[in-house]
C-alpha cells in the first residue's frame, strides 16, 4: 500500500496558470523522495497541496487510507526560513511540534506531557543538538535552526515529512548536514519524506528516489543510479545543454548559482 498516492493532480490559479498538469505517483512508506525541477515548475504547489494547505483544481491525493481534504496534522512540514522563535530554546521551540495534540492554552501555560518532552529531547538527539537543547534558537547557525526545524517536525509524530527547500539558505557544507540528519531521521523513524531541492548534488547523495518536474508535468521518476547528466540537462534545459555548462547543470537550477559555485568539483554525476 502506497503511503501517498497522487491521481491525475491537475492545479490551475486563476484562470491560465497551470502549476501541475495531470500529475500521478504513489511513494511508498518510508521512501526518501526529493522534486526537481527548475524554478517556477510547480515544486512548492505539490508540497502545498501534499499538506492539504492549497486544493488541486483537480485530481486526488490519499496520505495513508485517508483522501487529504484540508491541513492535517499527520503532515510535516520543514520550510526554507525555519520560522523558529528567536529568543527560545532548541527544546522549547522542538516542544512547540506538539502544539497539534496539546492545544493553545496547555502550550502557553507550559503544560506539556512528558511523552511530548522525552519527544522533544529524542528529536533534538536525532538532529545532533541534545547537547544544545538549552541554546537560545537565536543564536544558533543556520544549519543549526534548520535542524530544530526538523527536530520540531518530528515532534508532531508525522506520517509524512515534507520539506521545501530546506537546505537552499545554507552553504554547501551545512546543507550536507541537515540532508544527513533529515535522512537519518527519516530512517529511523521509517518515515516516508518528500523534499524539495535545488542542488541537484546534494540531492542525489541523500533521495532515494527523484521525481523531476517541468512546466507542471512529471518529467523524470527514477533512483540514483538513473538521474544522469542527460536527465538532468533535459529537466533543467529542456534537453538543449547548449543553453548550459555540465557543471553548472550539475551544481543546481539556472536561479541559484551563486550559491552553489563551490560545489561543481564534487558532484559524481554520471555522464
Ligand atoms: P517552484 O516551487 O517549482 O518554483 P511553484 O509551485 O512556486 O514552482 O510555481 C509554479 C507556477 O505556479 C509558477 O508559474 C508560479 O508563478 C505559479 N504560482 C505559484 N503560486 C501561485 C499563486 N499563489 N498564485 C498564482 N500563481 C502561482
């Protein structure tokens, strides 16, 4: 049984804009599945409309047995700004995953359970910052807030993990780190996940499964082994490597170069 299943996704805004044309997959439990696609080709409309945040025109999405007909807590989300609270701790704000079961009044007069505080601890351990659990989330680095990011995710016991470009405001280094703890989490906890990303380097050394997405349309869907340098131009290009070097295609989308200039020497792309 599939743990997510798209039939015949189809999303339109407004009138013309067609964000997803007749898309169709199922991922099943436990599956690591990372989008690609260039900017603008409908990447953050499926994760919205996995979360039940944004409706398809058509088309339907199962997340286990059920059919998603609006947000639900069972989904995750880890999101490219971790929209922590500054000026409290990685538990605290971990802690705030539970807020689903807990409720508003419980959370703010911190009546947590304890099963939710041993969660949060275990999810910290999972990211690697038990030992920073007391750290205020301000002053943490980047990478650092985008594993609370994942710890608090965790701590809502998702069925499924979305992430939307999680890693893209990270340099290379820390980005490698939070994918690693992200897959690492994803395993232990067999939990399926589907994220979002533009480095296709990165993303190669973590999915298990790719999905390439072009103008709306499912271009691509195939393991590591299969995502190669032609696959690749023809996602990002339109198949005209012309229009762009090896390594650049390699390295990422034409909208994120800069930050991924370090990163060209290092890819193992097959050719
Ligand atoms: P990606 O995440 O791959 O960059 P998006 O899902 O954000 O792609 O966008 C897909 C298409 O839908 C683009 O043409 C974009 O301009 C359009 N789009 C996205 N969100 C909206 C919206 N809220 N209203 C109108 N058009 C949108």
């Amino acid at each position: 049984m599939a743990s997510v299943s798209l039939q015949n996704v189809t999303k339109i805004y407004g009138t013309d804009t067609v964000a997803l044309d007749d898309v169709t997959f199922d991922v099943d439990q436990g599956e690591f599945v990372v989008i690609l696609g260039p900017s603008g080709a409908g990447k953050s409309t499926l994760l919205r409309i996995l979360n039940g945040l944004t409706p398809p025109t058509e088309g339907t999405i199962e997340i286990g047995d059920e059919r998603v007909g609006g947000k639900r807590d069972e989904v995750a989300m880890v999101f490219q700004l971790h929209y922590l609270v500054e000026s409290m701790s990685a538990y605290r704000n971990a802690l705030t995953g539970a807020l689903g079961r807990t409720g508003w009044l419980r959370s703010v007069l911190t009546w947590y359970d304890e099963s939710d505080k041993r969660g949060a601890l275990d999810a910290l351990d999972t990211v690697g910052l038990i030992d920073e659990a007391g750290q205020r989330a301000g002053s943490m680095s980047g990478g650092q807030k985008q594993r609370v990011g994942i710890a608090r995710a965790l701590v809502q016991e998702p069925e499924l993990l979305l992430a939307d470009e999680p890693v893209s405001s990270l340099d290379p280094k820390a980005a490698r780190d939070v994918m690693g703890y992200m897959k690492t989490a994803a395993m232990e906890r067999n939990l399926t996940t589907v994220a979002s990303l533009h480095q296709v380097n990165i993303a190669r050394e973590f999915g298990d499964r790719f999905i390439g997405i072009r103008d709306g349309s499912v271009v691509f869907d195939g393991g590591p082994d299969e995502l190669t340098m032609d696959v690749i131009d023809d996602l990002y290009y339109g198949g005209d490597a012309s229009k762009a070097g090896p390594a650049e295609a390699i390295s990422g989308s034409p909208d994120s170069e800069s930050e991924l200039a370090p990163e060209t020497s290092d890819t193992g792309v097959q050719a």
